[in-house]
C-alpha cells in the first residue's frame, strides 16, 4: 500500500510539472492565411491548449515598410527613413549627411515625399558634391530657392550670382537642416506649387526650374525640363535599392 501511494505522488508531481511547463509555453508559427504570412506568436495557457492549437492571444508583426516611388510630391502612406537618407547623402560625400532626421520630420509636417526632396537636392547640385555646386556650398539652399525682391538687397540673407547672364539671388541658411525643412515649406507654402494644385513630379519641377506650367514648355526649354525630370524620377526609384 505505502508503495502504491508513492506511485500515485510521483505520478501527481509529474502531472503538475507538466501542467506548469505547458502554461508559460509560448511558439511561434506562420498562418499563411493571414496577409502576406504574417508570423503570430501563440501564448497557451494549458497543456489542453497547446494539443488542440487554440490560441488566446494573436499578435500580429508588422510586416517590412517598403517605399514605392509615385508620380505625386505628396507624402505617401510609407516613406524613406531617417537612416536610409543618411545612408544616401553618407554614401555620395554630401556635406548635408546627417540631415535625415530633418528629412523626415519636414515631410510628416509639411506633407512631402522626402525622396521628391531629396531628388531634387540631387538634380541641383549632386548633393552638393558637384565641383560647380558653389552656391549650394555658400547657402546650405539643397533646392535653390530664390530670394523674394525685397531680400535682394541684403547680402545676409541673399547669395549673389550671376549664370549664363542673368542675376540670381539664392536664399541663404544657417545650417543645412535649415536649408532642408526651407525646401519643403516652400513646397507647401508657396502660392506655386501644392496651393496651387501642382502635385506631380513633372508639374512641380517645371514650375521649380522654369516657373513656367509643364503643358506650356516646347523646343530646347522642354527638352533640357524633361533631363531634369528624369533625373528626379530616376534617383527615387533608385532610393528604394539603396536601404
């Protein structure tokens, strides 16, 4: 008798090892029903649990953002990270390498694609890495935006240059984060662009470039747009294979 009830202890003691094991266990299992076969992390309560594959808890992970280029500036649903443009702008030896932050909180405040802007830095002046890129060198201005006529007249504020015989007067910032969220507050604020309703890549650069409407472009002036265009729609679909 004394030895029956042993067996019946040791066989309790097991059972409540076992039953304790199986509450904390936890695995983790793909349900190719879910989208895009999402992994769920199942948390079993019982040793019960575990055999019948109920579950109490499903937690989905979010699967990898990818950013897809469009034809439109406005800011899409996912975007290049703060690391990726200053993998970019680290990788060409731009001295506006560490603005990336800046990149994309500009973006989220003022409703840019950040690759449009970052394009754009590239179309201008190669990030300010090309040997002729002085007056991005000189202003910290990655779009070279243009000083109102009433700056002109103050060399603080405005940079003086003359190209292919016409005055320039580029607008001037402290720092080249400065100089990046400016960009994209123009985008937003100024009467040209977004407030107006120009929206896609090619409407925005040619207003950007010539100040003139795309539709109204012809001869050498379209053609010299169109390279320009190019170039910008060229480096976002480029940016999805750098990060």
């Amino acid at each position: 008798m004394q030895i029956k009830n042993i067996t019946i202890v040791t066989f309790l003691l097991l059972a409540m090892v076992v039953l304790a094991y199986a509450s904390t266990f936890t695995a983790t299992v793909t349900i190719t029903d879910l989208p895009q076969g999402q992994s769920v992390v199942y948390y079993l309560k019982s040793l019960n649990a575990s055999i019948l594959g109920t579950a109490e808890t499903i937690t989905p992970q979010t699967p990898p953002q990818t950013y897809t280029p469009t034809n439109s500036i406005l800011l899409p649903s996912t975007y290049l990270s703060a690391t990726c443009i200053d993998k970019i702008l680290s990788a060409k030896g731009s001295p506006a390498a560490g603005t990336g932050s800046t990149f994309v909180s500009s973006a989220q405040k003022y409703g840019v694609d950040p690759a449009f802007v970052l394009a754009i830095f590239n179309a201008e002046s190669n990030y300010a890495t090309n040997p002729a890129a002085t007056t991005a060198l000189a202003t910290k201005n990655i779009g070279h935006i243009l000083c109102t006529d009433s700056e002109k007249g103050d060399t603080s504020k405005c940079y003086y240059k003359k190209v292919d015989g016409v005055d320039y007067y580029y607008k001037i910032y402290s720092t080249w984060s400065a100089g990046v969220e400016a960009t994209f507050s123009h985008l937003k604020n100024s009467s040209h662009y977004i407030a107006a309703g120009r929206t896609t890549v090619e409407s925005v650069s040619s207003m950007w470039v010539t100040g003139k409407d795309y539709s109204s472009l012809s001869g050498t002036q379209k053609t010299e747009i169109d390279k320009y265009i190019s170039t910008v729609k060229s480096s976002m679909e480029n940016y999805t294979k750098s990060c």
